[in-house]
C-alpha cells in the first residue's frame, strides 16, 4: 500500500506537564525525518480548540533551537485546554468542523498527547474520518501527571511531579522537624483529583521514620476523621512533630470530596466554612481537636512544571513515546496510543514503547493498587518504592541565564493563513 | 589581653532558611581551627531553648561528613524556636538561668543565627554577661529570608528564596499560558509578613511582557480593591492570562493584613469568610469581579528550604558569614553581627563580611526602597533587578540518593550530661 502523503498536526490537552512539550519535541523531530510523507508539520493552538477555530501555526518555521529546548520547557507550549468534546451524536458539529479543517490543510497525521479524554476526542475522530472515508492517521500519546491511563506501565509526567513533590515534602519536613515547637504539623496538598498516585508517590521522601510524610491521605482509601486523628496524636507522641501528605481529592466513607464539605468537617473554629481545599480543612481539624498549630503548604500548579527538578528519566520517556507515535504513523498505524512498557526493573530498569487502543484507553483506569499502601492506607510499601524509583533517577538539564535563573523556550507560533471560509465558534449551537 | 579559653555554642532561631545550617558550618569548622581558644564546641537545641531547658550536644562527636553536610542540607539542623525573651527586667529569670548554663557548662562563646530578635536576644545576654562580670564573647549571624535587617547589605537565606520562589512562578506562568481558556489567572502567595522583598524579588522571573508575574503586590503599598481589578482586567485584556504574585503581608490603606479581612473583601461567593490567606481572597474577589477562573498556590515552608534549586552565592556568603562569626569571637570581638558588604556589582560582583551592633541590627529595619518599584507598585525596576541578580547566581550542589531524591543530613546530636541541679521551665514564673 501507498504511504498516506500529508501535513501533520500536533495538538496537547488538558492539564500541562514539565514534560508534555519533550513529547512534542519526539514527535516534531522524528515528523521531521519523513518529508516524503510528513510534507508539514503543523501546531494546533490550545488543543483541539486551535483546530476547531483554524488557529494553527507552522512549527517548521520555528527556530531549531526552539524545537529542541521543548525538552526543557515545562507546560504545554503549543497551547492547552480543557474543551471536551462528548459523543459523535452530540458534538457531531464539532467533528464535522474537525474534518473539514483537516480537509482544507490536507492534514492526513494528528498527534494527541493527553489523558483518557483526549484519547476519546482522538478515538472518536479516528472513527468519523474512517466513516466519511477521509484518509486519516490518528495516533495519541500518553500524557498525564495523574498516572492513572490503563494500558501503560506509567505515564509520562508522573515520574516528574513525584520527584518534585517528593523532594518538596521532604524539605517542608525538614522545617517542620525544626520548628516543631512553634509550628508542629505542616499539611502538604497534592494534585490527584480522583487517583492517589502522586500522593502516595510522596511517600519515597521517607527513608526513616523520623522522615516526612509521616502519614498519607489518597482518594482510594476512605477518610474517617476518627482514625486521622489518632494517627495525627500518634505521630505526634512519637516524634513531636507531623507532616502530612493530602491527596486534593480525598474523600469521605461515602465517597464525598472532603474538599467541599461544608459541614462537620468544614468548619473553622468561627464556624465558617473552609474552602481552601483540603489542605486546610485538615488544619482547621488538627487545631481545634488536637490544639496545636498546622500550617498549610499547597503547591498547586508549580508542582506539575517543575522543569527545575524534573526527572531526567522522564523526560527521555516523553521524548521517546513522540518519536514512536510519530514512527507508527508513518509505517500507516491509526487509532493507537503509544505505551510505556517496564521490560526490567531495579538498576537494570529499561522502558520501551507499545501500542494499545484509543478505546480501550479511553474507557480505562488505572487506580492506585491497594498493595502498594500499607493495611492503615497512610504510608506507602517497598512495592511502591519499587515501581517509583527508576521513574524518578536523573535530573533533566536545563539552560539558566545571566540573571541565575531558567530559560525556557516560547515558540514564535507562524500562524497559517486561515482556509476554511466560515468562522466556528465551538460549543455554539 | 590574654584569650578567654572555654567551650562555644551555637544556635538557631526563627523560621528555618535553605541555607542557615551552612552558616552554622562554617562557624563549626572555623571554631575547631582555633582548639586552644574555643576547646569544645556544642550546639543548643531548638535555639535558646536549649539552653533554657540544658539541652545541649557535642558538635565535635558527630561524623565530619554531618557537618560537612550541612552546606547542603536546608532547615535549621540543631533545631529553631519562635520563644521571645522580653526585655531585661520582664524576662530577668531566663537571662540569669542562660548565664547559669553557660556558667556551668564554661561557655565563653556564643553564636546566634537569626533575625532581629535573635539579635535583640543575644545584645541582651551580652549585656547581663557584662553587668554580671562574666566573661562572655557574643556574635550574632544574620539569617532571615525576609532580607529586612539593616546594617547588612541582604541576608543569607534571600537570595535562594528569590531564586526558587521566581522560577516557581516562572513555571506557574508557563501553566496559566498555556491553559488560560480554563484556567485564567493565578495567584502565588508569597512569603514576607512585613516586607515585600520576596514577593518584589519574584519580578526577575519576568524577562518580557508575556512572562510572570505581571502584578505583584507588596505590603509597602497599600492594597486598593479597585485598583487591583482595573490592573487584573488590563493584563487579561493584553494577553488573556494573568498572574499575580501577592505577598502575605498586603495590607489596606489603613495597614490592615487583607488576609485577616472578613469583611468586604474576604468573603467568598456563599458569603462565608476565606481564611485559607492573601491568595484565597483575590482568588474570590476575581471570580466574583471578573467572572474568570482563577487558581492559587501556596509554596509555604516549600519555598525557604528549597534547596533542591538554592543559589549558590547564597550558600557561600552563609558559610562565610559563619566563618567570619567565629574568627571575630577568637579574635575577642563581641556584641556584633556580622553583616554582608558588597564591594562590586554586576559580572564582578563580590561580597566581604563586616560587623554591626548587635543593638543597632535589633532596632533597625529594612525595608523595600521604594524605587525598586515601578511607580504603580505592581513590578520591579532595573535597579532592583540589579541588586537581585547576583545574589541568584549559581546552583547550589547537592547529593542526590539512589532513590533519586536528594539527600540531607539529620545530625546524631550526642547529648551533653545535664550539669546544673535544677529543672527550668521557660515561660513558668
């Protein structure tokens, strides 16, 4: 069979990563290597919003160096969002649009990198394309700090955000160790919004018991006030001090964020309502049952573009699963995600790429195996420990500038001459 | 005059730094070059009270690569304290019991890291010493992040709190740029209860119009709700994004802390009061004003022992100002701190130590110049840029465990036999 001959688009979604642009470095460069297929190479601007609206840019006028400092920019250079696109029925405009945008740029390759979402997104304009018999070649690539894609031993991100985080954690708990007597507890919040994968991934800050986090709260395992008390009380009797790792989504025996609970947990000793996140909902606890002072650390969106501490083996992995999704495209491979598979472990780690389905992926979950927590559910095992250590060896080199600190790159973004004649306006009826 | 002969001690005070240990280095290692001086030397316990309470250990029976470690190792590792002696009179009997101590255990050396009240701490036992006919050599060390003492031209611990907090919100700002069409603006919270340094010193990490932070907000000058709007609205109207650094410390025209604010601006869409600090309050007031999205983090105790990307010049100029504190005692000075004087600027910069009183530092204050300022107060100038820059410069090295975490130090604290006869209880009269 005839290669497919066209223009690529790469496209990134959801919530960014410090590794996601490596992802997009991979898949530019290894594009690059086909012009006998791949005639361009195209960005889309915000995800899939960019295709919709025609803001798409030539990402063969960027500067060479721009291209290649992507594997040291966090966050997603081309441009996120958090556009959803729902089922061909419903969003039928919006794939149609797709198509039709893909048609006037005679873009035959689109590279996804996101979470199960996106996966969806790509998934279901694979389909559409196959059905209104338009030659297309659909491929995603794994993206997620969550950690929770099924199909892949990890995603790339992951390994990132846990060394951060971890590191992170570890400091806060050198400060606490110090200043216990003014400041005894210190409750650090983490992203994870339905999986406690970075969460618990904190737990490998503790090599001893003295060592922060000394207990751990995930989703995945229920929140019962009763307990998280007498763990606070018993940690405190023991070292005099605490540090606590908080999984932003957490929830209670009914399976209620505790972040958006206003009543018995909520409330501040003035009987306000707390909503800050959960970080400080537990402070608010800890100072009125067990009269001690907490204070809270929250991260937030720095822990997930730490480029500055990222870990080298990640950024490697991201890398490598571009260059394979752009590989299987031009060998004629559609409506596949690229994987990441563990072939060996410990010091003699080593991690190829695979394939799976957009479907299957789509529909997938992976949670946090509960043999990887310790029977209370509050600390992590040498099983995690495990898995963990080989994602988080290495740290990725970055430029720093004059003024000591990091450069990172902002593509130019030469935009394309709009060819469609009409202006969308997505989630317009 | 012959030396005074006898043991020294040395401790820790107020919030922990990334680099206060390496001070405490270097005045360990420069006090055991001088055995026929200063014969033993221990550290105290959580500050002052270590003295208070006799809990004191043997610096020179922990393994060399401990001390050695503490260059690189963030927090205060003999252990800190916020307990506040008053003046002479009012906390007349904890002045007498630190000289009985001292009596008892024949310390002559006194070395005290921290900030103005340390230094207010360590004038006043200098004093009573004298009053008292004990012969008492006392030095004070300049730590705080804050970078508020005077007579110093800044304060170990400033420059790698700058660092890390404007690469942080460098990374932050990458996010919000890229997922702006959900996530508009964010807002960091940044460390300083009374001086805007840290916050200001965020400023650095905007290179060009696009970079964050596009506002900050520093205690300095007042907060103006309106103001603070018109200035959120007009970055969203050039770029589409936004984000803010705010200092913990704003206050309002009437020198009120915004963060203690229940009223108008602190309440949330519910009406319910936001205590969660600064962030969480600007965070309201721009979903409710502007109708954007906005997000906050909150680097906490994170960001004074970020190490893991501490300035090296920071940790040198620590080291240094240990050093100088000990070779001043050995050479009899006393009732100094020393201080930070820079002789060169730019691309030869270059700092020496100098000493100040210890009286003059415990009154003095000081504060952000307001020309480092732009004339609305919301971005720095290039002659704060030109202060900042060379305390940023280098990467402080650190050691990094097979785990691929970094590895600090704990030190094994060989306790001293309690040598007076009594049980002291600070703060019981």
């Amino acid at each position: 069979m005839a290669k497919l001959k066209g223009n690529c688009v790469l496209a990134q979604s959801g919530g960014p990563t410090a590794v996601i642009n490596s992802s997009i470095c991979g898949a530019i460069q290894e594009s690059a290597r086909h012009p006998d297929i791949i005639t361009g190479i195209f960005g889309a601007d915000n995800g899939v919003l960019g295709i919709l609206q025609e803001k798409m840019f030539d990402l063969q006028q960027e500067p060479v160096s721009n291209i290649e400092g992507l594997k040291s920019t966090p966050s997603a250079a081309l441009g996120s969002c958090r556009y959803k696109l729902k089922d061909l029925t419903k969003s039928k405009e919006d794939y149609e649009r797709i198509l039709e945008v893909f048609r006037a740029y005679n873009i035959r390759y689109f590279f996804y990198a996101g979470g199960n979402d996106s996966m969806d997104t790509a998934d279901k304009i694979s389909q559409l394309a196959r059905q209104t018999g338009y030659d297309l070649i659909v491929v995603g690539i794994a993206k997620t700090i969550d950690n929770d894609l099924a199909y892949t031993d990890h995603c790339p991100g992951f390994g990132s955000v846990v060394k951060y985080n971890a590191t992170a954690i570890m400091e806060a708990g050198k400060d606490t160790e110090a200043i216990y007597t003014a400041d005894t507890v210190t409750i650090q919040e983490i992203m994870g919004r339905n999986a406690g994968w970075i969460t618990a991934g904190t737990g490998m800050a503790r090599r001893s018991y003295e060592d922060a986090p000394h207990l751990i709260y995930v989703p995945e395992v229920p929140f019962v006030l009763e307990e998280f008390i007498k763990d606070v009380r018993e940690v405190l009797k023991r070292l005099g001090y605490c540090v606590i790792a908080a999984g932003e989504g957490m929830k209670n025996t009914e399976g209620k964020y505790i972040s958006e609970m206003g009543g018995a947990f909520g409330k501040d000793s003035f009987g306000h309502a707390q909503l800050g996140g959960v970080a400080e909902i537990l402070r608010s606890i800890i100072e009125s049952e067990i009269k001690v002072k907490a204070r809270t650390n929250k991260l937030g969106t720095v822990q997930r573009e730490a480029m500055h501490f990222a870990s080298l083996t990640d950024v490697n992995e991201a890398y490598m699963c571009g260059q394979a999704a752009a590989r299987a495209a031009v060998e004629g491979i559609s409506g596949k995600m690229v994987t990441l598979i563990r072939e060996s472990d410990g010091a003699n780690y080593k991690c190829t790429t695979g394939l799976a389905d957009l479907s299957a992926v789509a529909n997938g979950e992976k949670m946090l195996p509960r043999e990887f927590l310790n029977e209370r559910g509050t600390g992590i095992t040498e099983a995690m420990k495990r898995y963990l250590s080989p994602l988080l060896q290495g740290q990725a080199p970055i430029r720093i500038g004059d003024d000591g600190l990091p450069i990172y790159v902002r593509l130019e973004k030469h935009w394309l001459k709009p060819k469609t004649a009409r202006e969308y306006i997505p989630g317009k009826k």
